[in-house]
C-alpha cells in the first residue's frame, strides 16, 4: 500500500495538515480497499499548532519508507528547519519519494534546496517573498499547482485539496480521483489558477462581473471556430477593451482561456473514451491534430497520448 507521511512541524498550520490527512485517509480503489496509508510524523515531542498541541504517532524516521511525504504550511513559513529535517528530507528525494508543499509549505521544501532550478508556487500573498529567499527556483504565484513529477507544490490552503486529488488521480486513475473527489464535495479539476484570487491594487469595480455570461458562452461554444473579434461582438465590446477585462479577471487572454476549456474537454475524453487522439482534437474544436498535440503539450506538459496512459480509468468506453 502507498504510503504518505505528513510533516508536522512547530507552528504548522491545522487546515494543510488536515487536508492530506483526510483526503488520501478517505480515497478507496474501486474494490473498497484503502488506496493509502497516512502516518503523521514529526521530529519528536509536542508540536505547537496554534489553536492546539499535537503528538505526532511517528518520528523522522517513517520518511524513509514513505512513498509520498507531505509539507503542511508553517504559521512563520521563514522559521529555520532543524538540520535532521532537511537531512531527511534530502534523503527521501534521493531515494526517489515523491514531495508534495501543501501553501507556503513550499518555503520549507524550498529551503532543502530540492526546488532550485524548478517551477513552483505558494499562496500568492508569499510568493514574492518565497521568490526573494530562494531566487533559484521559478515562482509562479499564477497557478493552483505545480507538477515537476518528484516535486510538487500547490497554492492557497484550498489548491492543497486540488494537488491531492491531482496526485490520486496520477496514482489510480481518473475513477478513483473522482470518488475522493465527491468526497471532498470538489470539482476534480478547478477552472482557472491563482489570477482570480489575487488582490490587485485597484478594488474591483462593478465591471469586473461582466465576463460571466461570455465566460458560460465560451465554454458552450468552445468547439465553435471562434476568433477574437467573434468573442468581442459577443461581449459587445472591441478586442482591446476585451483583452483588458480578460487579463484583469482571469489572469490571461480571452484565446488563451479558450484553448484551456478545450484541453480541460480533451483531457476528459482522453481519460474517459477510447476516442482517437485526432478524433478528440476535432471534437473540442482544434483545426488540427498537429495544433491540438502541441497546444496540450504546453498546456499539460506531456502528449496526449502520454496523458491517457497516465489517467485513463478502466471505465473508458468506445
């Protein structure tokens, strides 16, 4: 069985302790057995969680066998690790475990120096910080999650429950993913990234609500051959003011947003059909498989076929 140990630390935040806990401690593989075993460690004694104190049942040692290791945030995400921390943590990534930063657990990982040359996140409040301590590793405070395949980190407290899921589905498959899902009462893939959350200087105005009838009609109409100024005659607006809105809610252009509803379309048709890879290209409202093949390849970071072998569940159907 996989296990996940999860790293309890002095000032760790409940809510990203809790969540790898219960939804890896929840997720059943299609016979009813557990998928996981969770073990919470720590580096021994008492851990100081704020509203309350916890002992952990597990010591630094459970990391050398875990499959998968969890960093919960820090209340001080800054606060020095103790070196037997960073000693462990470097050995398990040597021995191959898979490490996954739950907000600004990242800073810890980070510190082990794991994410050097990497693409991460963190809740988009600390990125800028975490950027400024670890200049080596690529912030990205844009995103819900960061796959680099042994390293992983994800955003907001809430983008923890995406990165388990995401990891769920990895290890079993889209039907299992989905069942922790409906667990967990959360969509198995969020729309969208950190854009939405972040606060800008300017407090929104009433405009800024304005998107969501052409957003709902995109999404409809995604396998339309729709083009620029097509989505402005919609919205009833020019291009330029169009682009403008799109940057100021979404974080990205109107195309850009569109070509990620039909990859998010594809990626469910790759994991839920046996369609060929050109026939589901035409499908979600690519003009070509060569554009589909590369637009998914910048948007999942792997090939389509790639991405089917990963996460297509046995319930694929003709």
């Amino acid at each position: 069985m996989h296990t996940v140990a999860v790293l309890a630390l002095d000032g760790v935040i409940a809510f990203d302790l809790a969540t790898p806990i219960e939804v890896f401690g929840r997720t059943r593989l299609p016979d009813g057995r557990a998928a996981y075993r969770v073990k919470v460690c720590a580096l021994g004694g008492d851990v100081d969680a704020g509203a309350f104190t916890l002992r952990a049942p597990w010591d630094l040692s459970i990391l050398d066998a875990a499959d998968t290791i969890i960093l919960p945030g820090l209340a001080d995400p800054t606060a020095p690790l103790a070196p037997e921390i960073l000693e462990a943590l470097r050995r398990a990534a040597d021995s191959g475990t898979r490490i996954a930063s739950i907000c600004v657990g990242a800073f810890t990982l980070a510190a082990t120096g794991l994410l050097d040359g990497k693409r991460a996140t963190t809740h988009w409040a600390a990125a800028e910080l975490l950027a400024a301590r670890h200049p080596l590793v690529d912030v990205d405070p844009a995103v819900l999650y960061v796959d680099n395949g042994q390293f992983l980190t994800s955003a907001g407290a809430a983008a923890g429950l995406d990165l388990c899921l995401h990891m769920i589905r990895s290890d079993h498959g889209s039907a299992v993913a989905a069942d922790a899902a409906r667990l967990s009462v959360m969509p198995l893939e969020r729309e969208g990234g950190q854009a939405q959350f972040i606060v800008h200087e300017r407090p929104p105005s009433a405009e800024m609500t304005s998107l969501d009838p052409l957003l709902r009609w995109m999404h409809e109409n995604s396998r339309d051959d729709l083009t620029l100024d097509d989505l402005a005659r919609r919205a009833g607006t020019s291009t330029r003011t169009l682009n403008r809105r799109f940057r100021e809610q979404t974080g990205t252009t109107p195309l850009q947003w569109l070509h990620r509803v039909r990859i998010h379309q594809a990626q469910y048709l790759l994991e839920t059909t046996t369609h060929s890879v050109d026939r589901i290209a035409a499908q979600v409202g690519f003009g070509s498989p060569t554009a589909f093949r590369d637009r998914f390849k910048r948007v999942v970071g792997t090939s389509p076929h790639s991405y089917r072998a990963a996460f297509r569940g046995s319930s694929a159907t003709a």
